[in-house]
C-alpha cells in the first residue's frame, strides 16, 4: 500500500506523541495496579485465601500482561486510542 500525503504530516507526527504519552500513562497505571496486588499478596497470610481468590487474582495479572502487550502492538502499529 503506498502511503497518502497526510501520513507524513504534522498531525500524524502529534497523533503519535499522544499515543506515545497514552501508552506510557498506561503502563506507569499497570505498574501501580500490580504494585498494589503485590503489596496485597505480601502483607496477607495466604492460608486464608481461598483458591478462587488465588485464581482471580491470577487472571487479573494475566490480564494486564495481556493488556500490555496489545498496547505494545498497536502502538507499533501506530494506533493506540
């Protein structure tokens, strides 16, 4: 496919930015998140957690890995929303 006029324009350029500045908020926002689950594991005495609560909170980090690396494609791709 060849690229038109305005891929290349300043608009493009500041589209990128922004995703550039989404992607980052986003991934500062997950660390926090698995900070959190971290300190959560870390001051709990896991004999008292169930194992469904094990599982979700399983699920929940493999979501945001998920979430990460999907983040990562699209912005490889150029699009990030």
């Amino acid at each position: 496919m060849a690229a038109d006029a305005t891929s290349f324009g300043i608009e493009s350029m500041r589209s990128q930015s922004y995703s550039v500045g989404i992607f980052a908020f986003m991934m500062i926002a997950m660390v926090v998140f698995v900070g959190v689950i971290g300190l959560f594991f870390r001051h709990t005495d896991m004999s008292n957690i169930r194992t469904g609560e094990k599982a979700l909170i399983a699920m929940i980090v493999l979501g945001v890995i998920v979430a990460a690396i999907f983040a990562a494609v699209q912005l490889l791709d150029g699009y990030l929303i």
